[in-house]
C-alpha cells in the first residue's frame, strides 16, 4: 500500500513538473519583447525541471515494480533506473526544447542552432531510455499488453472487450499531430506564419480515415474469415455495417490517397496566395511520420501480422517487450486440445511488420526529406518529393504484402492490397518523369529551365539505366518460374516486384534525358 502511494504521488508530481515546463516554454514564446528574453537562462531552467522529471519518473517504474512484485534481478533493477531516468529527463526536455525551438522568435542563431541538436539528442534518448527500462520488466509483464482502456471494465486486451479508448486510435492521431507541427513549421520557415495549415489539417485528417474505411470495405466486400462478409450483412439489414468503424478495419493506402487528394484541394481553395506545389513536397512526405507512429497500433493489438517465424532469431532485432508480445494474436488461433490459443507455437513469434514497417516509413521520410531533398535539390522539380512518397510507401507495401499472415489479406483472392500498392510504386514513378516532362515544356517557352550539369546529368541517367535493365531482365527470368497463385515469395511474384521496380527506375531515366536534350540545345545555340 505504501508503495502505491508513493507511486500516485509521483505520477501526479512527474505530470505537475511536465505541464509547468511546458508551460513556461510557452509563455516564453508568447512574451511580447522576444528580444529581451534570456534563452539561455530559460532553457537552463527547463533543463533542471527535466530533472526532476527525471527523478519521478524513476519514482514511478521503482514502485511499480515493488507494488507488482516483480523479482527483479540487479541488472534489471540497473535497467529500471537508468532507463526511467533517460526516459523521464529527455522526454521533458525534448517537447520544452521543440517549443522553444520552433516557435521561439529572435533567437540567437548560434544558440538556435544547439536547440535543434538538442532536440534530436533528446528525442534519441527518450528512445533509448524507453528501450532500457522496458526490457528490464519486460520478462514480469502480462501479455498479451493492454490496448485500450473500456469506461465498465478497464484495461483491455486483444480478444476481449472493445476498448472505449483505444491505443490504436491515440497512436493514429498522435502521429497526425506531430505530423501537423513538423509542417507548421516549415510553413514557418516559408512563410513567416504559424497556423497555415489549421483547416487543411481539420479537413484531410478525417477524411483520410473515411478514405481508409472505404479502402477497407471494397476490399472486403465480399470475403469472409470467421462470420459475414459485409456483403452479406448489408443484405441480412445490417445497413450500417461498412460505416461500423469501432469494428477495426482501415486500409492505409486508400487512406492516404483520398487525404492527400481532399487536402489538396481543399488547400487550393482557402490558401491561394501560397505555392500548392511546395506545400505538398513538405506535406506529403511527412505522412511516412504519422504512419510510423500509427502502426503502433497495430502492436498493441496484436493484429496485422506475419507469419510465424523463430523467436530466437529475432532475438537481436527486436525489443523485448515487442518480442514477447508478438507471441501473441488477436485473431490467428491454433487448436490445442480442442481449445482454441491464439497464441504462436512455442519458440516462435509472428512477424512484427508493424516494426519492419515503422523502420521504413522513418527511413522513407529521411530519405526523402534529405537525401532527395537537399542532396539532389538541383535536379529536382517542386512536386517531386510529394511523388516519391507514392513510390517510397507503395515500394514499401509490395515488399511487406507477401510477408501478412493470410488473415490479413484483402479481396476474395487475397491480392487487394497488393496491386494498389504497386499501382503506387508505377504511379509515383511515372508521376516523377511526368513532372519534369511537363515542366521542361513549360518553362522552354519561358526559357527559364534549371542549367544543370550535362555531365552530371548524363552520369546520373545513364546509372539510373542500367540499373532498370538489370531489375527487368532480373524480373523476366524470374517470371518464367512456377507461379502458386498464391501471395508470397515465389518465382513469378518475386519476378513481377523486381520488373515494377525496373520499370519505374526506367521511368525516372527519362528525367535524366530531358535534362540531356536540354544541354545539347543549349550547346547547338551557343555553336
């Protein structure tokens, strides 16, 4: 009982100290006189109350894990300190530092500057603290986790009652959240002006989740798994099946497609006096961010799996709260003396795609916000990176599609999902060569095409063609081979992702070439 009081009582004061940092944060951005503002000084401030933090938040994993009686061994007692600590200090000091950061007027650059690393150093150890102190109560913890919280029978976990709160929805709008400051301010950094994106936000969020909803639907017309199709349902008087959302079920691709089409236009239509183009080239590419915050949801409700694979292999890849909860299913069952366990054979895990994909749709929006971004900023053309988040995310589906428990498949023929997301990969592609297509015609007549680099865009190209080559000879050899009909890793299916990819390599050479033929005339008129 003393244990759980002092646990409350750290809570409450660990949640006190946070909302106070982040309350003097963001007084500091509303003063009136930026100019007199002592940045160093308050961010010395933020730094001690994330100490605090730091210390409660230690409080907190201690008495839990005294009031549940966990048998804690010294390097697991060494795990809950260290980790809590790095976990409670960093987390404070990393949304006061964001605060400051991004919303911070007349800054010292050089001071501005160490903010931001300090940011990214913050948010790195708020991971590895998170990580540190989950694996030392990992092995103590019930599974499968908690997924939501019901107002009549509290926690909740995969299989049971229906949260009334749901883990998964917290971890699609946090994700839509972060999502909408990160553009924020770059639409700062453009614009001069925070709140651009308020109604676009508003408007393409939710109607994202429609667009997911119906993706789910038609997909799922008429398959069924255990129960009724909703074809079937809908027939039977249950109209109002395909709107049941609280149900489960939205498919991601469709989703984003209808919210980047809604959010577009919608932008179009109350923001005319800012550049469309660069709106989506910092929009898009972001949604790779909510998308790897929301498959977190997946997690905690052990949904949207692979197949099963060995435990002991994954051993060193995967945290080891996340190994021991994939043991675990919402719905793929075994029959063990004629009971059904959803759990995998012993010594085995289902694939976590959820973390394979978080992994990549990080990697994506890196990628393609800096490598693309700024790296190769002198050959691109605005729309550009809003195209390569088609082909990066659609790249990232064919890859992962094969790899789902056929449970999760959609389409009577379980191939739904894996068509859309190659018609993304082509679609992104082409979108690319398109757009330098059309913008090479466009600005010749003004004569104001980029002067790039003859060599180098020849060099470019011309790597770009001959890896096509190699991936769509790769994908005919391939293709000859025995097709199972069924979605997964075989000749034929390993042969048609490898041709996809050549062709939309090759689609993305003909960039290259405009830049090419644009060089040879600019040579023949000064000859």
């Amino acid at each position: 009982m003393v244990a759980l009081v002092f646990m409350i009582v750290a809570i409450v004061g660990a949640l006190g100290v946070a909302a106070y940092s982040i309350y003097r944060s963001v007084k500091l951005v509303k003063s009136p006189t930026p100019r007199a503002n002592n940045y160093p000084l308050e961010f010395k401030k933020v730094l001690c109350l994330s100490g605090v933090a730091a210390i409660l938040t230690m409080l907190i994993f201690i008495m839990l894990s005294i009031c549940q009686g966990y048998a804690l061994k010294a390097s697991e007692w060494a795990g809950v300190v260290l980790g809590s600590l790095l976990f409670g200090f960093s987390f404070v000091a990393a949304i006061c530092t964001f605060i400051i950061h991004y919303y911070g007027k007349e800054i010292p650059v050089k001071f501005n500057k160490g903010l931001f690393w300090s940011l990214i150093g913050a948010l790195l150890v708020t991971g590895l603290g998170l990580l540190i102190v989950t694996n030392g109560i990992a092995d103590y913890v019930s599974y499968p986790l908690v997924n939501g919280i019901s107002f009549k029978e509290g926690f909740t976990t995969p299989g049971g009652v229906k949260p009334s709160i749901a883990w998964y929805a917290l971890c699609i709008l946090g994700g839509a959240i972060l999502v909408y400051f990160v553009c924020d301010h770059r639409f700062y950094v453009e614009y001069g002006k925070h709140g651009i994106l308020e109604s676009t936000f508003l408007i393409a969020f939710p109607a994202g989740i429609i667009g997911a909803r119906i993706g789910y639907v038609i997909g799922n017309w008429n398959r069924t798994t255990e129960g009724l199709s909703f074809a079937q349902r809908v027939a039977m008087g249950q109209w109002w099946s395909p709107l049941a959302i609280w149900e489960g079920g939205l498919t991601i691709i469709t989703g984003a497609l209808v919210g980047i089409i809604v959010g577009v236009l919608w932008f179009i239509w109350r923001n005319k006096k800012y550049s469309i183009w660069l709106a989506v080239d910092i929009i898009v590419p972001t949604i790779l961010i909510a998308q790897a915050v929301g498959r977190w949801g997946n997690f905690f409700n052990a949904e949207v799996h692979g197949f099963e694979v060995s435990k002991e292999a994954w051993r060193w890849f995967l945290p080891k709260m996340v190994l021991n909860n994939m043991e675990y299913s919402d719905t793929v069952y075994r029959i063990v003396d004629g009971v059904r366990v959803y759990t995998a054979n012993p010594g085995n895990i289902f694939l976590p795609l959820f973390y394979i994909e978080f992994l990549s749709n990080l990697a994506g929006y890196f990628f393609i916000r800096f490598a693309l971004g700024k790296g190769l900023k002198k050959y691109l053309q605005l729309g550009d990176l809003a195209f390569s988040y088609i082909a990066w995310y659609g790249l990232t589906r064919v890859i992962m599609e094969p790899l789902r428990h056929p449970h999760y498949n959609m389409g009577t023929d379980n191939f739904y999902s894996w068509i859309w997301a190659m018609v993304f990969v082509v679609a992104g592609c082409f979108a690319i060569f398109a757009n330098h297509l059309v913008r090479y015609f466009l600005t010749k007549k003004k004569e104001s095409f980029k002067n790039q680099s003859m060599l180098g865009s020849s060099i470019s190209s011309f790597t770009l063609l001959a890896v096509s080559i190699v991936f769509i000879v790769l994908g005919a050899i391939y293709m000859g081979g025995e097709r199972t009909n069924t979605m997964m890793f075989d000749s034929f299916n390993t042969g048609l992702l490898l041709l996809i990819i050549g062709l939309g390599v090759l689609s993305i050479f003909g960039c290259g070439i405009i830049y090419i033929i644009q060089g040879l005339s600019k040579k023949h008129e000064a000859i």
